[in-house]
C-alpha cells in the first residue's frame, strides 16, 4: 500500500522511475520510448490523481482571464443638434456612437456614448393605443406644446416630429405647412429636434428637402432615406449640412447598398442607419439579430456598417398583448409600457443607439436602464442578498 | 471561438453499420444531422448498448460535447434540460434549450397556499402563434430555516406536481434533509457557496444530483469554487455569479457575458456551465408600504436583460400575466431558430367551409403576420378565404411604407389566383393598416375595397357585423 504522500509524487519523478526501468531491459531510442511510455504514465497519473484529489482540504483556487475581443474599427459617432455658436439654435447637441466594443460589453469598454431617447411628436391627431393616447390628450393638436410636453414632463433627449398630414391620404399639407410647423417645434423646445416624413413616396422627398433648407444650421436627423426614395434627401443633406436616417426593412445587404448610395453624397457624419423594429412577439429576433449584427460588422471594419443604429421602438405597441383590452391579462396600464420597455431592453442590449419611443412610463425606464448599466459597480459578495430565506408579502 | 465538428469528423466514430435504427438512411446521413444539431447522440442505440463501442462512444461524447455543458433537471416527461448552447450569437447558428423559468414557492406555505401555489404555476399558459407558452419549474426556497420543514414540503411537492425542483438553500443541514426524500426526483442543488462546498459538494455527489456554484462578486471566486467542487467529483454544475438589479444591473450583464464569452469564444472549458439568474432577488429590495407592482417591474427587467444575456435557468416569483408574457416572449423569439424563413407562401387560403358568397380578405406573407391573422381567423371559426400577397415577407405596415404593398401588387395577386372564380362578389377586405393603398387598388384591380380593422383580433367582429357586405 501506497500512503497519500507518495500518491501526490509529480509526475516527472514518475516518469523518471519509468525510464530508467525499463531502459535497463531493453534496447531502445529514447525519443522512441518516451512516446510509447506516455499513455501509459498518462493513465498512472490519472489513476493516482484521482483519490488524491477525492478530498481536498481546501479550495483549489483558479482564476479567470476577461475576454477580450479584437476590434478594429470604432462605430462612428454622430452629433445631433446644434447650438448658436455652432451656427444653430439649440440649447445642447447629442453625440450617439463611438463605440469600440459590442454592446454593453463593461469589461472591454463601456459604451463611449450612451443612448438617447427621442419622443414621437405628430402634427395632427393620430390614431393611439389608448394607454399612450391618455398621456397626450392633452396635445395631441398642437405639436408644439407636445413637444414641449415630452421634453419638460418626460424627459426626452431630443424630439422627433413626424409630419404625417403630409400624406395624400391624410390631409395632403404642403411642404411649406410642414415648414410651419417645424418652426414652432424648434421655438417651442431647446433640444436637437429631428424630423420624420409621412412615408408617403410621392411627399417624402419634397417634404424632407424643404426640412433640410428649414433647419439649416441644425444638424436635423432627416428620417428616412429608403431605398426608393434618397437621392433628393441626400441632397439636400448634403447642401445643408444634415444627418440622414438610413432605413431598410430587416436585411442587412440592403442596408448595406443603400449606405452606399448615400456615400455619393453623405460624410460618414452624416448616416444613421436603422434596419426596421418589430414589436416583442411580432418579429422581435429579426431586429435584435440584425442590429446585433451590424454593430459587430461596424466593429470588425465593416465600412457600410459603422454607424449609430436607431429603432422605432413605438412599434412595440402594434402587439396586441400590449394594447388589448383583457383584463385577463393583467391591467393593461402596466401592460403596454412593460412591453415598450421590454422591445427597448432586449434592442439596447443588441446595440441600439437612438430610440423612438412614446410611453411616458416606458421612457423613464430606458433612461433607467442606460444609467444602471453604463458602468460596472463594485458589488462585495456580502452584498447580494440571500433571496432563499426572504419573506416576500402574501398576495405579492 | 471552438470549432463545431463537421459530418467528416463525426463519422468515423459511428459504428458503421448503416443500420437505420436512428430513422437516417445511413451513418452518414446520421453524421450529417449531427453536425447540424438536428438529432441527439442517443438516437444512435447500438453506440450506447453494444460494448464493443464504448471506446467510440467515449470519443464521441467528447468530440460533440457542446461548450456549455446541457445538464437535465427533474425526471419524466416534465424534466427540464438547460445549457447545451453551441454559440455565443444566435445567428452564428441557433440557440438551443430557451431559459429555464423556475417559480418559487416558500416551505412555510401551509396545504392549502401551497397546492394553489403549484396549481397557478402549472396552469400559467398563454397561446402563441399555435403554440402553448409555459413556465417549467419550481424553486423550493428554505424560508423556515429547518432542515425538517423544507425537507417534509419538498416530499410534499413530489406529491402535488412531477414538474422539475429546485431545492434552494444555502444551509447544507436543509439541502441534506431534502436532497435525502427526493434525491430520484433529480432536483437541481441550490447551492454550494465559497463556505459550504465541502458538505454541499458530498450531498451533490452522494445523491449524484446537479448543484449551483453560487459565488456572487467574483468571477475568480466562481472559477475557484467550480475547480473544487469538479475535484470533489461534482458533474453537473450550474453556475450563479449573483444577480444584482437596478444599479447593479450592468454589472450583472457584464458577468454573464464575460462568462458566456469565455466559455465558448475562448474554449475555458472550466466554465462551461449552465448559468442561472435570480430576478427574484429583487424582492429583497421591496418596501412594504410600496406598491408590489413597482417590484415586479424590476424582476421584468432583469430578467429580460438575463433572458437576452445568457441565462439558462431563471428563478422567478412574480407570476403575473402582465409580468410574464413579456418574459415568455422574449425567450421565444430569441430561441427561434434564425434560418427560419420570414415569408409563407403566396396564394389563396381556404378557411372552413367556403362558397360563393364568403367574404376574401387579403394579408401579407410575412410569417408572423400571416399566422397571426390565420390564428384569429381560426379561433373565429368562420368561413372565409385569405389572400396572400407575396410582400418579400414584409409586415403590412412596414410592405406600405416600403412600397412592397401596392395596389398593382393586390390587383396581380388577385388574377393569378383566380379569386374571381371562387366567389360571386367583388369584395375584397384590405388590412386596416393598408387603407392608404384602398383607394388605388378599387382603381387598378376594379373589385370594391372595404377596410378592415387594424388588428386581425378584430376579424370575428368585423365579419360578425356584416358590414363587408353592405354596399
């Protein structure tokens, strides 16, 4: 019988023993014999390893490496907005982007620029889920006081105004009336102001073009160019020093081609790109995998691809679950802005940048979220609660 | 990042004999599902029950062992698998074995409480796109602090539900006790701490049951516990590097993802574990006086940010339906295969019994409409035919916008099909988010457009009413 002390015996005094045992028997090349020994000394090790290793007294410490990624190129970054002494009328500019790492990803680098909360204003009331409509019924005919609304009361970063009564089927306003109307945004509100068009082919263009000539000296976000319609708007862009949202529908060859159009006439400075959100449970995955996607190409040294990403994270309401009148599914005042913030959780953590978003609620809990998770605390392990013994209220 | 091993790889370690008892023609065909994670190892039998293979099947084992280990929780139809992940990124391939939710349940709860406790876990359902979302588990929790207690509701449990069970204690006296009565029922350890991993690590190995490495604050603290629990002989080991929420969230996300990066990207073979959260961490920060529902919404948020980060199995108490059909979801589509297509077929769908004067709607063929509006057509039981419109599987809203919706679209779609020889009328029923093209279609197709609602949960009604009809 061995004793403990003589099982933990390294294995190169082992494999020492070995050799000179068998070499007093035969005749052969070293090289030749360390080889044919080795499995061999393998399974003794094992063997010998094991009862010893059965009971240890201790912890056998281990440590662990961070892993790294190698990244070659920074996501670009994109200032929106502009102040009097950049030649605009803002009170503030945002920067989105600059990145070096994959989202959230503390341990290489935390995000350079964090995320920004742009709220939906319209120009005419607009059809809402009722549990948007009611934090908004107030405004919902002046663009102005909405705006203000959603900058004072709710926070926002910066503003969208989405001149939808320019749409043939939806009142048909000239270019000039939707002129008027980001006037008075601007007056109304301090902060980058962006502009979104009706999605009408036939207005988009002339529309975004007499925005651009407007909010000269702003730094505008033109949303969007499509692959049907940009070449008016990159030009625009261009002559008036603008930013344009660069909008696909989930596929990332044709995000890539329509950047490649704008580069005709845009500066990397001028380009955010948006591959189109679906609504949790309706399409989710695609616009978390295709942001994911492109925020890890962007880092990797695609040059299509480097840009900040936006999503209009207000189509999270065209999910049923989040609207529908049930009581059997929970009161649906928490229900719709859970299922807003949970579209934006799930797409901040693939890379978005820039949300569009309306639920007062679910706009609070973005900010949230970007501030909780924009740097690692020092937790100690004393301070993570024991839940298994915790009394949690009946009925909670 | 590993290498996952092709047909070529796998073949020569198969037996061979193109036996067919796995269902594939051949062993080939068998390695090259394989490769694709399309089929189990254990459907190759003769592998597993011939001696003659054990070396093979050793070899095997290794050579498509995935990163992250799977591990089985409980017995029977209800036992639960978690971890087997393949890849870091879902596009890189799939992700297999969507997150474990486990419900808690307190020991000290009496009969009756407990029974309901169990029956509302159980019966949380919720239909989605045709299929029934459910929750999967129970997580035991030694609030009583006595061994006897947690050990008595524990046997109780296996009475009431064979769904898995998580015993959860970080009291080895109390893991003992139950481990000890359900130790067949394969509950999954919870857990074995920088303190306890001595007695905790022997009650794992005894009972050769799945076990928690819980060292939360420390990613080299978790490192060297699972080094000493895996020299103990424990094999299972679920890993939990601590859940923090609100301020700590970021820091919670980031020791998952180091974790998950490490495992697979970097082959650290010693952390390839299943990873569990705890959401229901956040109840330790709950105000009596303050509403519940405040409470619920941070365990909704930490764990859809856990869901999205690399959870494998989540420990929850809010059971809601507004609080968890947002998780069930979110598990959902991140656990959808990504090769799934994103387009149905075009043509011309029957709904019951169809005949002339049955009312055409039209839709999309983006998969997640075109299922929507079939789920609520069937649920209505009405007859109707539904015209698909090939929309480069784009959603309505989105196939307007971007013009992959037009009326020309429509009017094509409604000769190729021949719609006008199935019914009598010329009433076509638009999407409500479509009306903008209604007007043009009428022009370009010369059949009468009525608008219907914008959700196709409004169908039954919509059709019920009559309107359609009405000139």
């Amino acid at each position: 019988m061995t004793t403990d002390k003589e099982r933990t015996t390294s294995l190169d005094d082992m494999f020492g023993d070995f050799a000179e045992l068998v070499l007093e028997n035969v005749t052969i090349e070293l090289d030749e014999l360390k080889l044919a020994l080795r499995p061999m000394v393998q399974q003794m090790a094992k063997a010998v390893a094991r009862p010893a290793l059965e009971m240890p007294k201790s912890l056998i410490p281990a440590s662990f490496k961070t892993p790294l990624g190698e990244y070659t190129q920074a996501i670009q970054e994109i200032t929106l907005g502009a102040t009097k002494g950049q030649g605009g009328t803002r009170g503030n500019t945002v920067t989105i982007g600059g990145h070096t790492a994959p989202a959230w990803d503390l341990f290489q680098s935390p995000p350079a620029r964090p995320p920004i909360i742009a709220a939906d204003v319209f120009d005419m009331p607009i059809s809402l889920a009722k549990m948007v409509k009611m934090h908004y019924k107030e405004v919902l005919d002046d663009p102005a006081e909405w705006a203000k609304l959603v900058v004072d009361k709710y926070g926002a970063d910066v503003v969208t105004i989405h001149l939808i009564s320019t749409d043939r089927q939806l009142g048909d306003t000239s270019p000039n009336d939707a002129a008027k109307v980001i006037e008075e945004v601007l007056q109304a509100v301090k902060v980058p102001i962006l502009i979104g068009s009706a999605g009408d082919p036939e207005k988009d263009g002339p529309v975004l073009v007499k925005a651009a000539e407007v909010c000269e000296g702003e730094r505008t976000l033109l949303c969007s160019a499509t692959v049907d319609v940009f070449e008016d708007i990159a030009i625009a862009a261009k002559k008036h020093d603008q930013i344009v949202l660069s909008w696909t529908s989930i596929d990332i060859n044709q995000q890539k081609e329509l950047n490649r159009r704008l580069f005709e006439w845009l500066t990397p400075e001028q380009i955010v790109i948006d591959p189109t959100t679906a609504a949790l449970g309706y399409g989710l995955e695609y616009a978390f995998t295709i942001m994911q996607r492109m925020r890890l190409a962007g880092l990797l040294g695609d040059k299509e691809l480097r840009f900040p990403i936006s999503s209009g994270t207000t189509n999270a309401w065209a999910a049923r679950e989040a609207w529908m009148n049930k009581p059997e599914l929970g009161p649906r005042e928490l229900r719709g802005p859970i299922w807003e913030s949970v579209t934006a959780l799930a797409l901040l953590l693939a890379g978005s940048d820039l949300f569009m978003m309306m639920h007062p609620a679910a706009i609070k809990t973005v900010h949230d979220l970007i501030d909780w998770m924009k740097e690692r605390q020092k937790i100690k392990p004393e301070e993570y609660p024991d839940w298994t013994t915790m009394t949690i209220p009946e009925g909670a | 990042m590993a290498k996952l091993p092709g047909p070529l790889d796998i073949y020569p370690l198969l037996p061979g004999t193109n036996c067919q008892d796995c269902g594939e023609a051949n062993c080939m065909a068998f390695a090259t599902k394989m490769a694709e994670h399309t089929v189990k190892l254990k459907a190759c039998t003769p592998l597993f029950e011939e001696t003659k293979y054990a070396k093979k099947l050793e070899k095997i084992q290794e050579l498509v062992r995935p990163p992250v280990r799977e591990i089985v929780v409980g017995v029977g139809e209800n036992a639960v698998s978690i971890g087997g992940k393949l890849v870091l990124y879902r596009h890189d391939l799939r992700y297999s074995n969507p997150t474990a939710f486990f419900l808690d349940v307190p020991d000290n709860l009496d009969a009756e409480a407990l029974a309901a406790r169990i029956k509302a876990i159980e019966e949380w359902t919720y239909v989605y796109i045709g299929t029934d979302l459910r929750l999967d588990g129970i997580a035991l929790r030694g609030v009583s602090q006595d061994p006897k207690t947690f050990a008595t509701t524990a046997k109780k449990l296996t009475e009431l539900t064979d769904w898995p069970i998580m015993l959860c204690s970080l009291n080895p006296e109390m893991l003992a006790a139950a481990a000890k009565t359900i130790a067949n029922k394969r509950p999954l350890l919870y857990a074995a701490t920088m303190d306890t991993w001595a007695q905790v690590g022997e009650i794992a190995t005894k009972h050769d049951l799945p076990l928690v490495a819980f060292a939360p604050g420390s990613l080299d603290n978790l490192s060297t516990l699972v080094n000493t629990l895996r020299a103990l002989g424990v094999e299972e080991i679920v890993l939990d590097p601590g859940t923090a929420s609100r301020t700590g969230l970021g820091t919670t996300v980031d020791d998952f993802t180091q974790l998950r990066r490490s495992a697979i990207l970097e082959e650290n073979e010693l952390l390839g574990y299943p990873i569990l959260g705890t959401p229901i961490a956040v109840w330790a920060d709950h105000k009596e006086d303050e509403a519940p529902e405040l409470t619920k919404w941070d365990e909704v948020l930490t764990a859809s940010a856990q869901i999205v980060r690399y959870a494998d199995i989540l420990v929850l108490h809010s059971i809601d339906m507004w609080t968890n059909l947002p998780l069930t979801f979110l598990r959902s589509n991140l656990y959808t295969d990504p090769v799934k297509p994103v387009a149905v077929e075009a043509g011309l769908m029957e709904f019951g019994d169809v005949g002339p004067d049955s009312p055409v709607m039209y839709t999309t063929n983006f998969a997640l409409t075109y299922f929507t509006v079939e789920s609520d057509i069937k649920q209505a039981g009405v007859n109707a035919y539904l015209l698909v419109v090939d929309t480069e599987g784009m959603s309505v809203q989105s196939a307007v916008a971007g013009r992959k919706l037009t009326a020309e679209k429509v009017a094509e779609t409604l000769e190729e099909y021949k719609v006008a020889d199935k019914v009598k009328h010329k009433i076509l029923i638009s999407p409500g988010m479509a009306a903008r093209i209604s007007g043009e279609t009428e022009e370009v197709s010369g059949w009468t457009l009525k608008v219907g609602p914008r959700d196709s949960s409004g169908i039954p009604k919509y059709l019920q009413e009559g309107k359609w009809k009405e000139e």
